[in-house]
C-alpha cells in the first residue's frame, strides 16, 4: 500500500545511532514512551472492573461479562479499520481521535454513568463506545511506525511496539492495580481515576513530544487503495477456509484471558479466600514471562514449522496449563498446602509460555496471500478484537450454569479446538509439508502489518 519512500522512512537518513542500532526510529522515541504510559492506563481496570461493577453496582458476574462485550465489540471494529483510516487521514490524526475518544467516555463512565447515577444503561453507552479508543490510538501508531523505520530494521521496530503496548496492557497496568489496592489502600473507583491519568499522560506525551512529519499527512495517494484492501481482506475470509481457522484461532488464543478476567477475581476471593490483588500479581506474571516468549517462538516457528509450533507450544501447553489454573489451586487449598499461591504463579507463567506459542499464527496469515499481506492480516486482527467480546460474552451466557470449573474446562476444550485448527493449516509454510522453499516468508517479515497492525 505505501510507496517505498514511506516504508524506508525517515530513519534512513544519515549515520545509525545508538537507537537505530536498536531498532527504535528516532524520530518516534516519545511515542513509545507515550504509548507504554497510554497502555498502562488502559490495562489498570482490566481485571478490577468485573470486580468493582458486582461490588458496588450490583452487577452480577454475567451482566459485567456483558458489558465487556459489548466493549470487545467496539475495539474489534477499531482494530479492522485501524490502518486503513492512518492511511486515509495519517497515523497522528487517527491516535488524537484515539486518544479523545478514550479520555471523553471514561470521563462521562466515571464522572457520571457510575458516581452520578449508577445507570446501568448509560454504563453500557460510555464503557462501549470508549472501546474505539485505544485500538486507534495504539494501532494508529504502529502504522506510523511502519512509514517511518529504517527498512533493514523495521522488525525490531515493530517488535519494540508490541514489549511497549504489552508492558502497558495488562502487565504493568495490572501491578499498578494491584499496588493502588493493596499497597496503598485506594478504592476500586479510585484506582480508575489513576487510569485516566495515565492515559491524558500518555497521549499528550506522544502527540505532543512527536514531531516526525509524516505521520501528520495521509499515507496513500489514492484513497481507493485502501478500501480495495478492505474489500480484500473480507472477501479472502468468506472465501478462504483457512483464513476463517487463523481469525478462531486467534480468537481462542486469547478468549480465556479476557474470560478470566470476568469470573477469576471472585474465585480467588470466593473459593480460594486470596485477594485480588493477588489474581492481578498472577496476571502480571503471565504476561511479564509471556513478552520475551513471544520472541523465542518466533525464532522456534521458523525452524520447527509454524503449524506445529502453534499446535504444540501454543494449544496444547495452553490447554493444559489453563486446567492447571484451576485444578492446582483448588486442590491445593484444600489440602491446605502453604504454596498453593506460589504454584499457581508457576503454573501462570507456564500459560503465558503457551499463549507466546500462538506467535506463528501470524507468519501463516500473511502466507495465505503474500501479495496482499495487509489484507490476509485483517483476518488474524478480526480475530484479535473478537476474543475482547467473545471471552466475556462466554461467561455472561454459560457462568451461571457451568460455574467457574465449567468455565475452565471449557477454556481448555477452546485451546484443544485450537490445536486441532492450527494442525489443519499445515502446508502453509515453505519448505514445509511438501510447499516449494521459494518466496520464503520468514516470521520476522510476516509479522510486519504493512496495511493493517496486529496484536
């Protein structure tokens, strides 16, 4: 989509520093630093509200699986057109719409669907429609990235977007929760205040502090170039089996943990008798071993096969560890074991192993049409938005009668659902199960969102 000019970018010019070195386009360091601060805002009610709404609200655990639903529903819909309107309107435009849209609806959700009124209507209203917020802001910025990085490094550029979005969204926002908790004795309500903090920082501190050029402008010159690549990428999943098991896939990878974060809080109060705090010390390490993972089975696809790389290290150990979950603590609390809480963060960590063994599934989205990679990623990132609605929607519907050891075992029948997927698209890679080695697509390069980000 974007000429050569574009994808070499600005960092091309002149001697490398010590940051291009690294892969980290110069021009763009505040907008790490803004997007790391953004995330972690965003990540602080991500395992708190489902707690705070049944507490104090009188939500009960399946109407929170609702409105979080209904929330995945808009952050799927920003995630689709995320790149395509960067290029149409430029990166920095689509991150300020971004960035308002969060910051006006969680001031109307705090201010006055929850303090004012406690309607439950109005909670759906601000709650939903702040979802557009971050995918634009956050993917927004990952197409500027990818207009503006040195070419020879634009890997490490990309990758460094994913450690800043994933350090914010949820490992450091749920410690930061966990501390306004537990350290120092604020409130549910108050802890979401320090969240919009987080963002209005975060924001200002990327649009303000950038001042790269380009991604001020329009990215394409025609702007039927980008709805041509919409078009494609939909017609490729009504026609393409294969690109339907990459977007369940991918939305299985990730339905549990948007799931969890509905249900698991009150059993970890309930039945385990530990605090929340201590379920959001267990969702920080999952996601704090999970960030360097996601680079180790890139590297582990490209050699052992990127089918089998999912199916093993991602569905089955996700599978597994996911029953472990539950399984491990439940009895270990009955036995009265004084590790029981130390064992299920190693089973944690475990899960966020499995959940980095997905990383191939990309490499296999992009392979189903090499030539139109933006487009066959539209359905990889389809399914990256539909998890944020489909885990919740799951327990809203099926919690009160399966409860949540139902709820895990049918995680982990997902994760199996998964394997069985990811085996099917064998025959993707080349040099693999018979496919000629030409043209190869190394993961590093299919990770590359040339038209539409993924995570």
């Amino acid at each position: 989509m974007r000429s050569d000019a574009l994808a070499t970018g600005t960092a091309d010019a002149g001697p490398a520093t010590f940051f291009d070195r690294l892969g980290l386009p110069r021009p763009l360091i505040w907008g790490f630093v803004g997007l790391t601060l953004f995330m972690i805002g965003d990540g602080v009610e991500t395992n708190i509200l489902a707690p705070y709404l049944t507490d104090a609200h009188g939500f009960s655990i399946p109407l929170a699986g609702s409105l979080v639903t209904v929330y995945g529903i808009a952050v799927a819909i920003a995630a689709f057109f995320s790149a395509a309107l960067s290029d149409l309107w430029g990166p920095r435009k689509v991150m300020i719409v971004g960035a308002v849209i969060w910051i006006v609806f969680e001031v109307l959700f705090l201010g006055v669907a929850l303090a004012a009124s406690s309607n439950t209507v109005l909670i759906f209203i601000c709650y939903g429609l702040r979802g557009f917020g971050y995918p634009f802001f956050a993917y927004g910025f990952l197409v500027w990235i990818s207009a503006t990085a040195n070419a020879k490094r634009l890997a490490m550029s990309i990758g460094w977007f994913y450690v800043a979005f994933s350090a914010g969204l949820p490992t450091l926002g749920a410690a930061l929760a966990s501390a306004s908790l537990d350290i120092f004795g604020l409130s549910y309500y108050q802890t979401l205040w320090i969240s919009l903090v987080l963002v209005v920082t975060g924001a200002a501190v990327s649009l303000i502090g950038v001042k790269e050029r380009t991604g001020r402008a329009p990215l394409v010159e025609n702007s039927g170039q980008v709805w041509a690549t919409l078009t494609f990428g939909l017609k490729l999943l009504a026609t393409d089996r294969r690109a339907l098991l990459v977007t369940l896939t991918r939305m299985i990878n990730s339905i549990p943990t948007y799931g969890m974060a509905i249900f698991f809080p009150a059993l970890f109060v309930d039945q385990f008798h530990w605090s929340v705090g201590q379920f959001l010390i267990l969702t920080t390490v999952i996601y704090a071993v999970n960030i360097p993972c996601n680079l180790f089975f890139g590297w582990l696809g490209d050699r052992l096969g990127w089918s089998r790389t999912v199916t093993w290290c991602g569905a089955v150990v996700c599978a597994v560890s996911m029953l472990g979950l539950y399984v491990v603590p439940a009895y270990a609390v009955d036995q009265g074991w004084a590790g029981a809480y130390p064992l299920t963060l190693l089973i944690g960590a475990v899960f966020g192993i499995g959940l980095a063994g997905f990383v191939p599934l990309s490499a296999i989205a992009v392979s189903l049409a090499p030539r139109h990679p933006g487009a066959a990623m539209s359905s990889y990132n389809l399914g990256i938005g539909a998890a944020v609605f489909a885990g919740p929607l799951l327990v809203a519907l099926l919690y009160g009668s399966l409860g949540a050891a139902g709820m895990v075992f049918l995680f982990a029948a997902l994760y199996i659902v998964a394997g069985i997927f990811s085996f099917v698209l064998r025959g993707t890679q080349p040099g693999f199960d018979g496919v000629p080695a030409r043209a190869t697509v190394p993961l590093s390069t299919a990770l590359q969102p040339v038209a539409t980000p993924n995570h």
